[in-house]
C-alpha cells in the first residue's frame, strides 16, 4: 500500500486513489492497519476528518473512491454529508461505513447519492478488493480475470 496519493506501485501501475472521512484519526489508524498487507491493487489512501477537509482535498487532488463514516460532526449522518461532496462535482463511488448499518434509513441510501455501505468491522484487504472491483475502473489483473469467467 502506498501512502502518498498518486502514486504508482513497483509495476507501475497507478494506485488506487482512496479518500476516507472520518472524524475519529484512530479510525484511519485503524483501516491503514487492516490494510497494510494490501499489495493488489495498489492503493494509495489520503484522510479527511471532516466534510470540508474532504471537500478542500476533492478541489486540490481526483479520488477514485471516498469511504465516508456514517455520522461526522457537525453534520448529522450521510443524508447531509453526501449531498455535499456530490454538490463539489464528485462523481465517484461513495461508500458508507458505519458501526451500524441496520437502521431503517440505511435502506435509502441510493437516494441521497451513496454507492454502498459497510460496516466498520466488515472492512478489511477482501472487502476493499471486491470494493474495488465492483465500484472502480480499474485494469484488473490477470490473477482476478479467472473470477470473471466463470
């Protein structure tokens, strides 16, 4: 995993540009640990602790996915914060990870502008993967094509 954004992996390849948001750093501590072992894709992951650190880093950099905590400060959850990072021009994949993603207004997260939603203990190397896979254009290598055809 390569922590400065844009940047390219030993094959040259250019890592996956990653944006998570979240107002708790352990958090991002936490996510960077879980990934660590994380060698395909190459990811490259930047931290915002809040919408409008967020939202200054959409302006200055592109972001090929954002990871966003369900409820930051002072916004109430993800049917304010996502609002805004679609109104910056944000046309990404977003996803929501919370603690908790049984609450009945989690089943209308399409409608205010969120790709998927995970929990925070669900997210890990695999997950991100599969993420990856399905919300990211991105050349996959030879060693995934064999779960594409079959």
């Amino acid at each position: 995993m390569t922590e400065e954004t844009g940047m390219a992996d030993e094959t040259g390849r250019k890592a996956v540009k990653v944006l998570f948001v979240d107002d708790e750093v352990i958090e991002f501590r936490s996510l960077k640990k879980k990934l660590a072992t994380l060698t395909e894709p190459p990811l490259a992951i930047d931290y915002a602790q809040s919408i409008d650190d967020a939202l200054e880093k959409l302006g200055a950099d592109k972001f090929d996915l954002i990871l966003l905590d369900n409820r930051l400060l002072p916004n109430a959850d993800f049917r304010e914060t996502v609002p805004k990072l679609r109104g910056s021009g944000y046309t990404g994949p977003i996803g929501v990870v919370s603690m908790d993603i049984s609450d009945g207004y989690f089943q209308h997260f399409p409608d205010y502008g969120v790709d998927f939603r995970i929990g925070k203990d669900e997210m890990d190397v695999e997950a991100l993967q599969y993420i990856i896979r399905e919300y990211v254009t991105y050349n996959v290598p030879d060693v995934w094509k064999d779960d594409y055809t079959r």
